[in-house]
C-alpha cells in the first residue's frame, strides 16, 4: 500500500476528513495532517500538481504546494469525493515513478 493510499484510508472515506485545521483532538485530519503524519513531502507535492491541474480555481497560491493543498482542502466548494480524485490521481503518478 503506497503512502498516499494510506493516507486517503486514514481519513476514513470523510468521517475523519477536516477543513481549516491540519488535525484536531479527535483524530480528524485534512489532507496535509494525513500526509504530514507519514511525512511525505514528495506526495504533497504530487497532490498540489493534481489540485493545479484539476482544480485551479481552489488555489489561491500557486508557488507552495503546501499552500496550494491546504486551500483546495479548505475551499467551500471541496468535497471529500474531490479530496479522494485527487489523492487517488497522484498516487497514480506516484506509481508511475517508481
């Protein structure tokens, strides 16, 4: 199973998926606190070309990828069904490097 796959099952298809907080008290997560938690700096990175490419108009700040994710997680308009394409793409492309 690749990182960002364990990732994605650590948010427990929504139920523990958050916004504008990178994790709370009860274990929830946004996409940053889910990756952080495995450290995977490549994989944020992966997310945010993902998010550039598939939702430009959630990014407020295109030259962090931390930046990039943590505002398409954040935006009104972002369902966790987004959050799942995203993540699923990249790894993807993630497998694709290896």
């Amino acid at each position: 199973m690749s990182e960002i796959r364990e990732s994605l099952d650590n948010l427990q298809g929504g139920k523990k998926w958050i916004k504008r907080m990178t994790r709370d008290g009860h274990g929830n997560m946004c996409i940053l606190g889910s990756l952080r938690s495995a450290r995977m700096k490549k994989i944020i990175d992966l997310i945010a070309a993902e998010v550039r490419g598939h939702y430009p108009d959630r990014v407020l700040i295109l030259s962090q990828a931390t930046a990039s994710v943590a505002n398409f997680n954040d935006h009104p308009d972002t369902t966790f069904d987004d959050v799942r394409v995203v993540m699923e793409k990249a790894d993807l492309r993630l497998e694709e490097m290896v």
